[in-house]
C-alpha cells in the first residue's frame, strides 16, 4: 500500500511538469494522438482539512461560542451528488478497497465533474491534498496505478469513467461559512516580518498567503452529519510564457523549486489551521469523527445491502 501511494504522488509531481491537451482532443474523436509537447499547468492546488463532529452545530451556525469567528460569513447552502468510482469492492468485508484508495487516491464524479484527491500525507482526521480536475490527467493517473485491462484501448482508459465502476453513491447538502483569514499568530508573524522570511512566496499578495477558512458542514441523504474545515492555496509555477523557453534541465531544477515550495506550503498551512482550531476549539468538539463514506458502507450493511466493512475509515478521502 505504501509503495502504491509512493506511485500516486510521483505521478501527481510528473502532472505539474506535463498536461495532456493534445491528447484530450485526439481521445475525444477517437483517434491516436502524438506525443504532445510539454506544458506545465500554471498552478497547484493544495488543500489541507480536519473533519469534526457535528455536536457543535448550534453554536457554529449563530457564531455564538468564545471567541467568535471575525469575519464570519454565511455562504448559503446547495445540494451536490457524489458517485465514487474503483476497481474493488470499498464495503467488503475486509474494507481492502480498490487499486486507487488503497494508493491513497478517491475518485469521483460530483454533478457530471470529475476529480481525484491524491493524499499527499496525514491521516483519515488530518489530510493533506492534492487535487485534479482534468480528465485526461486523471485518465493517466489511473492508468499508471492499474495499468491497461484485457482488451481495453488507450482511448477507453483515458476517458470516464476509465474503466472503472462506482463504489459509492449519495447526495449532500452543504452549509458552507468563510471565516477568520489571518490567525493572531500569524498577524503578529506578518508585523515583526523581515527581508529574511523563509516564506516562498513572500512576494505574492496577503490575501494568497492567508486565505480564509473554509468550513462546511454536510448532511447526507441518509441522514449522516459532519464537519469539515479546509484551507486551500494556490501555489503558482511563475509568469504566463516563462515556461515555454526552458531547457530540460532548467525543467527539472524549477520541478524540485516546487516540490520544496510545496512542502513548505504544507507546513504552513497545518500550521495556521491547527492554531486556528485551538483558539476556535468549542467549535470543533472532541472526539473521532465519522466521514461520510464510512457512514454510508455502514448505513448499507444495515440496510442488508453490503457487508459491514471491517476498517472504513482507511476508505475515506
């Protein structure tokens, strides 16, 4: 499993080095493509979150608990549909999983999108991610962690749902805020900065590097509750065009630039959310939370339809 996880996040690093245009088009009129020329997307995104119990959910939803959320911003309320997709049986009675979760990627299609978080470190309560929202990237990706399939074609592969088929499938409906931004650590931090910051991207905009929290909280069909507090950054590769000049050996030492940008980045982030969760704790109860997907093989044991799987929280994104 660990080796299959090692595989997903060198994957996800060859990704920021090469996207597949070319090759999206050629699949999608069913035709062979040539090997397109290199181009790097122009941005990461990292995402880091804590889910928690919803026993608090009074008191988030008035921002009655001490000290208040400043800023604290109500962003309504939607509906979405999730269906998950592998190549195993996720609610089986050893909760093995398919090819994918168990290389710590979750695949699904969320209102006829498709995307793929691939943990890039944490755990089930603590996670670190990285996210994809291009087909074909995605296509790659599971093609490498499960190679070709007997008498399936390149194209069949590169295309949903990538010969894959669902695992899971619900709706939700999320309450979403947008609170606090900076943490008074940070603030205090960004006052006594200097010219000297270990900060890589010191020279991009406050509201790039203290982004606001995000926390939701979501109830399911079959009447699971839980929360979720994430952070999301964008970490940008440089200047439209800068790319398109560079010598290959110029590529690798800009690749490892953001590998190393990256986990600094990260730090950061798990930094600022943990902190920001400590000064907020009565907002975030105690105790282990219940992802959804758990919640959901459990409530379909119950149901009769699907064995009780054994370890269900190793399945959750």
């Amino acid at each position: 499993m660990k080796q299959a996880r090692a595989l997903a996040r060198a994957h996800v690093r060859a990704l920021t080095t090469t996207t597949t245009t070319a090759a999206a088009a050629a699949a999608a009129a069913g035709v062979a493509a040539a090997a397109p020329p290199a181009r790097k997307p122009r941005s990461v995104v990292l995402e880091v979150e804590r889910k928690f119990r919803s026993a608090a959910a009074a008191q988030l939803r008035l921002n009655s608990g001490k000290p208040a959320f400043d800023p604290f911003s109500y962003r309504g309320a939607h509906r979405f549909h999730d269906t998950y997709y592998d190549d195993g049986d996720w609610g089986g009675p050893t909760a093995a999983g398919g090819t994918l979760v168990a290389a710590g990627v979750w695949l699904r299609c969320r209102d006829q999108r498709w995307q793929a978080k691939v943990r890039l470190g944490g755990d089930f309560n603590r996670s670190e991610f990285e996210e994809l929202d291009d087909v074909p990237a995605i296509g790659r990706l599971v093609q490498r962690l499960r190679g070709r399939a007997p008498m399936q074609t390149e194209t069949e592969m590169l295309m949903p749902p990538f010969g894959l088929r669902p695992t899971a499938s619900f709706a939700t409906v999320r309450e979403t805020w947008s609170v606090g931004g900076r943490t008074a650590a940070t603030s205090a931090s960004a006052s006594t900065s200097t010219s000297t910051s270990t900060d890589p991207d010191d020279d991009n905009d406050d509201a790039a590097k203290h982004p606001a929290f995000e926390i939701v909280l979501d109830t399911t069909d079959f009447g699971h509750v839980v929360g979720e507090i994430e952070l999301v950054r964008m970490l940008e590769r440089g200047a439209d065009g800068e790319e398109d000049e560079q010598e290959e050996g110029e590529e690798g030492e800009e690749e490892e630039s953001l590998v190393a940008r990256r986990h600094v980045a990260l730090r950061q982030m798990n930094a600022r959310l943990d902190a920001f969760m400590e000064r907020h704790a009565w907002a975030f109860p105690p105790g282990k939370p219940v992802g959804k997907l758990s919640a959901y093989f459990e409530w379909k044991a119950k149901e009769g339809t699907l064995p009780l799987a054994s370890s269900s929280e190793e399945q959750e994104r």
